[in-house]
C-alpha cells in the first residue's frame, strides 16, 4: 500500500504524465505539477489533475517531493536531471514513463543525489493521441506495466513501483532488466510500427482507399504516429530495432525467393509456422 | 432484378461457395451444389443450402444451370472447366470468388463455349476460417465485390454480376480491369499478409506473448492463414505481390538506413507522411 502522506510531484504533463496525476488525485495522494508550458499546466490545474503547479522556479517543489514521476522523452529526461537533480531530497524514490531504457537508466542512476533512488518503470499504454487533454482517455487496466530494476535498486523502490502501478489501475505488473526490456520492445513495439510506417510511405495510396478491407486497416493503424516522440524512442533504441529490422527482413525475403521460385511446398511451411505460432498468442493473450 | 425462375448451380461447396448458396437460397432462388467431398454436400443438404447436390456424375446439374458460381481456388477452377466446360448450356452466365483474376479470367473466357459467358467477380470477404460449416458466419455488408469484365464481356452479364452482388447482401460494388484488381489486391491485401506472416517468422517469439499489447496483436492477426489457399493466391499473383514486397522493402529500408545515419529529421519525415496518408484513410473508408 502507497502512504497517503507522501507528496508527489508529476515533471512533464503530457498524456501520460496528466494520467498519473489524475489517477493518484483521484486516489486521495497531494499530486503538484511541473510543465513546460503555461496552456497544459492550467488545464491540469482547472480539471483538478494536480493540486499546484509551476513551470519555472519551481524548486521548491522539487525539494519537497517524496516521490516524482517523470513523464518526459528520455532526452529531456537526462537534460532536466542534470540541472536539477541534486534539488531531490534524501529519501526521494522516482520513477519515469520512457518506453526505452538502455541510455537512459544507468545515467540517471549514477547521476542520483545520495539517498535519492530511480526505479524506472514504462507503462506499456501507447495511443494515437497525445498531451494531458487526452489523458482522462488512456486506459491502464489491459496494459502492461514494466518495471526494470538494476543491481542499484532496492526491495522498497520495486515494491513502492509495483504499488504505484496497482494505484494507477494495471492489472499487470512485471520486472525484466533494462536489456530484456528494450529487446522486447523493439520486436513487439518498434518494429510493428517500422512496418506500419513503411507500409505507407512505400506508395501512394490514396487512390486504394475505397479497396482496403481489415486486415489493411489494422496493419496500419500505428502509422498514424507522434514524429517526435517515436523518433527519439527509435534512435535511443537503435541496436534493438535495426537488428529486429534485419531478422523480419530475412524472413520477408526467404518468402520472395520461395514466390520466385514457385516453391509452394515452402510457403505453405512459413503459412503453417505463422498460423500456429498466432494461435498460442490468442491463447495466452491476458484479457 | 435477378430473375427468379432461373435455375443456379454452385460448384464448390466452401466457405463463399457456401455463402452464395445460403443467401441464394434464403432470397429465393433454386440452388443446387456440387462438391468433392460428400461430407460438405450433406452438410449443405441438411442446413437448407441447396435443394440438390451431387459429388459425380453431377452432368445434369451443370447442363441445365442458368447460373453457375465457382467457389474453387483457381487452379482447381481451370481444371474443372477443362474437363466439363463443354457442358454448360448457351445463354449461361457464370462467376466465380477468385482472389486473383490475371492467369484466370482470359483461359477460361477463351474455353466458353459458343454463348456462355464468364463475367469474373471477387467478393473481398476473407475470413480466418474456412468451410462451409463457417459459411454462415460470413458477412458481406461491409465488404467490396469487385466485377472485373474484359472486352468480351456484354453489359447484361455486368449487370447480372451486379445484382447477384445485392441480392447477396454487399454494400460496396464496383469494377475494374483485371490488372488493375490484381495490382490492387497485392498491395492491401497479399503484401499485409507476406508482412504478417514474415513477421511471426521471424522470431521464436512464443516467450514474448506475455508483453504484446494492440499493435502488435493487429499486425498479426491476420498471420493465422489458410496455407493452401494463400499459397495458391500468392503463386497466382507473383508478379504483383514480388513488386509490392519489393516497394515495401525499399521504405523499410530508408528507414534503416535513417536509424543507422541518427537521422533524425529524416525519420520525423516518414512518421510524418504516414500520419498523414493514415489519416486520408481514416476520413476515406467506407463503413
């Protein structure tokens, strides 16, 4: 169980920054915000997401944290760390919402103020949409939740991040190191959407609209993607990404070289793989 | 209005053969059916879908159709009119659910006896199931029938095609030339799967099942595939589908190559472009 006595602090109120703050207000926690700017930080105010908020000179509110989530890119995550990181007070554990974490951990961690603890964590809740105004639409309870603890962090930081997750409504809670994680990420996430995005801009399709069933409409949903953000998770994330680029590449050819030449008998065995490969993912899909 | 007193005959007794059957037969037309295996034909018996079948000596049936839809893969399709063509009686008009129309269409109008006429149609209605026993699951409403005529067509076996079309219940009907479906089936349909399954093949990823959230659970839903007929599909359309993989292959790799250079504008580009033909698809779609 969280302490209800602690102070939070949200740096970042984007989409998922403003859905942290919401949720831990709604749970009865004092939530204050940090913003860079004014327009966002006064609708989270306006809308009762946190209880005050500065977007400069703000110092205080960092000294007085017991807890701070960092809802920032991982660029501007380090970069903010590194000018006011050592306003954390002892005692103070964080977390943040990065969908990478090589490059990103065990900088912040070795940067840490005596007594100050980062757990990092990434809820795995990606939409189409962004900034606080669409935070109230983000749905926690079917995603997952990722913490990635390193030999710095102690039982009590794990423990406080599972008990953040549970606070915020996901059903389910896992740890992997900082190297599963982002090679998880870059095959389940990254890739998919390396795909979607190149499904696009490989043709012009406008004039195929009227002819495009399901199974297009769902491969490319995620095209539709925040240039910023996914820029920055693809490059902080490179190694992964290029080397799951590489192997679905492989495997893409292997099946244009059985088209060229007429090997039925061998996509029919890739058919055979994908279709039973998909069938134990729907049974162990979590609801 | 397709005229009531005229005798259809479907042969193929599968999941859209089946179909057609069904809502033939719930309009109020004669049906009749011939299929290979007897346990289907029953199946079709029983559940009302026909009001006769035969699995041999079917000759009868096939010369005195007005009608007749062929719901075989095209090879099988080539096959049989090979060998029973000659049987079907001047002035019938007949379809078929192809997927693929390039290699089809021109033998078998080529094979027409004197007043029979192939009018080509493909119902863009695939499911991950197949048989007749899933036919009645099959929904058509929101789907495109696409009519692909040659110049030896005549407008009355267009418009015939086109009222089967309403009577079978689709919404969305529309012609093209048989180049420019098989173009365009290889690009929204055949490329999506070549992805999807090159995708789960990729990767022994059964221990990743865990962590996949929406994207991921999209792109693939449609690797669970029929391995004979996709393969059949795929082989009959090579040249198209090689095209697209190979269109598909050049964006990926731009992408590639952008991760590799840390081209950061160069991949908020992409991203950028294909938010913004997504979009047009969005607003685009039919219901």
């Amino acid at each position: 169980m969280l302490d209800k006595t602690k102070r939070y602090l949200v740096v970042g109120l984007g989409l998922l920054g403003g859905k942290y703050a919401l949720e831990l207000t709604k749970a009865g926690f004092h939530v204050d915000g940090i913003n860079r700017s004014e327009g966002h930080l006064q609708y989270a105010l306006e809308h009762g997401y946190i209880a005050s908020g500065k977007t400069h000179d703000f110092e205080d509110l960092v000294s007085s944290a017991d807890h701070i989530i960092f809802g920032l890119y991982p660029t501007a995550l380090i970069e903010w760390f590194r000018t006011y990181g050592h306003l954390l007070k002892p005692g103070c554990i964080f977390t943040d919402v990065s969908g990478v974490k090589t490059g990103l951990v065990e900088p912040v961690q070795a940067m840490c103020p005596a007594g100050v603890e980062f757990i990092a964590s990434h809820p795995m809740a990606g939409r189409e949409t962004s900034s606080v105004e669409h935070a109230a639409e983000v749905n926690f309870a079917p995603a997952n939740f990722i913490i990635t603890p390193t030999e710095k962090n102690t039982p009590e930081a794990i423990q406080w991040a599972k008990d953040l997750a549970e606070v915020l409504g996901f059903h389910h809670i896992c740890t992997l190191t900082v190297q599963e994680h982002d090679k998880m990420i870059g095959y389940v996430s990254q890739l998919c959407h390396a795909i979607a995005v190149s499904l696009m801009c490989a043709n012009d399709n406008s004039s195929l609209c009227e002819y495009t069933g399901d199974s297009f409409r769902d491969l490319t949903r995620i095209a539709h993607i925040n240039d910023k953000m996914w820029a920055e998770l693809f490059l902080w994330n490179k190694e992964n990404l290029i080397s799951e680029i590489d192997q679905f590449d492989a495997a893409l050819q292997q099946m244009r070289a059985a088209l060229v030449a007429d090997d039925r008998n061998r996509l029919e065995e890739m058919f055979r793989l994908s279709t039973q490969r998909r069938a134990a993912f729907d049974k162990k899909l979590p609801e």
